[in-house]
C-alpha cells in the first residue's frame, strides 16, 4: 500500500469521523456531563465498533454485516434509548459544580463504552461506508499488512477528532463554577444527548 493511497483513505476518513453527527454530539455532551473519563470512554467505544467493521470489511463480510437488519435495529434502538434516557436524567439533575462531583466509576465508563460500541455496530452506514471506500481506495484485495495499516490510520485519525471534541468540552466544562451556569449546561448537554438519540433512531 503505497503512500498516496494511505494518504487518501486518511482525508476520506477524517470527513467521515469529523462531520456533526450523533457521535460527536454525545462525545461533547459526556465530556460536559461526565468529564474528560466519561467523553473518552464513549469515544473510545465508537472506535471499536468502526474497527470491528473494518476486521468484516477485511474479510469480505461488510455486506452480510449491512443485511444484519434485526441484530443493527436491535443495537441502533437499544443505544438511541439509552441516549435519551441519559439526557432526561442530565435535563432534571440537580446541578453540582464539577469540582465537587465524584469522578465516574469503572462500572459507569464501562456502561458509556458499551453505548459507544452498540450505536457504531447499529449504525448502517458504517459496512455501507466501507463497502464504497475500501475497492475505491484499497483495491480489491485486503490483506494482513493492508488491514493492519489501515488500522493505525483509524486510531491516529479518531484520536486527533475524539481528542479535540474532548479538550474543547473539557475547556467549557472548567468554566462550571455556580449552580446556576452548571444547570444551564447540563440541560444544554442533556438535550444534545435527547437529540443525539433521536437522530440515531431517524436517520437511514
């Protein structure tokens, strides 16, 4: 795999993981909520599922994955319900300043990992993406060495696009220090979380 086409699948990538959408939306909604953990933690969840299609893509299963109909509504309506779920408790807490709010437990991060996970592996666009992309960009043919540079180009991409919607929400999330500014901001960020959830269950 020559250097153009690294470069290539690396641009295509980049506007498919930085364009808005859900993803993103609730990335900055948990950072704000939860803190830097919480938002990292979704993110991180959204990467395994992109790379799980990726390893489907690699052995020629993108298009059963994008006929999995049930298994991906099951997945995509589980995870928008557990959005809006989220949103509705962020929309009605009581609002607590960051700094005295305890830090999320394993049990928590781990829930928000899963989330991420379920919304990508639901999300059928995502084998439809590869499908398009891979014979485009790749070639037919995708081998050990293809998949594997291929992967490294995911992981430094979404850590570039994962990590600036985190700092940039970890930044406003610093500015919380009365009650008043952090119930604003929590319904703020439970609506995008509401907003996220019914985007996923609409979009097609």
């Amino acid at each position: 795999m020559d250097l153009a086409t690294i470069l290539a699948f690396a641009a295509a990538f980049f506007v498919f993981a930085a364009s808005p959408g859900p993803d993103n939306m609730t990335i900055v909604a948990r950072t704000i909520s939860g803190g830097v953990a919480s938002g990292v933690a979704y993110g991180a969840g959204t990467v395994v599922g992109i790379l799980v299609f990726l390893i489907l893509a690699a052995f020629g299963l993108s298009i059963i994955a994008a006929k999995m109909a049930i298994v991906m509504t099951a997945l995509r309506y589980g995870g928008a319900a557990y959005l809006i779920w989220m949103g509705i408790r962020l929309w009605t807490a009581v609002p607590v300043v960051p700094d005295l709010q305890p830090i999320s437990d394993r049990r928590g991060l781990l829930t928000i990992f899963a989330t991420g996970i379920a919304l990508n592996l639901g999300n059928p666009k995502m084998p439809l993406f590869y499908v398009a992309l891979l014979p485009n960009v790749v070639g037919a043919s995708l081998d050990v060495d293809h998949l594997g540079v291929l992967t490294m180009v995911i992981l430094a991409v979404e850590v570039v696009v994962i990590g600036g919607h985190v700092i940039l929400a970890g930044r406003a999330r610093s500015l919380l220090r009365t009650p008043r500014i952090v119930r604003r901001v929590n319904r703020a960020a439970g609506g995008v979380m509401i907003g996220a959830g019914v985007a996923v269950v609409v979009t097609r």
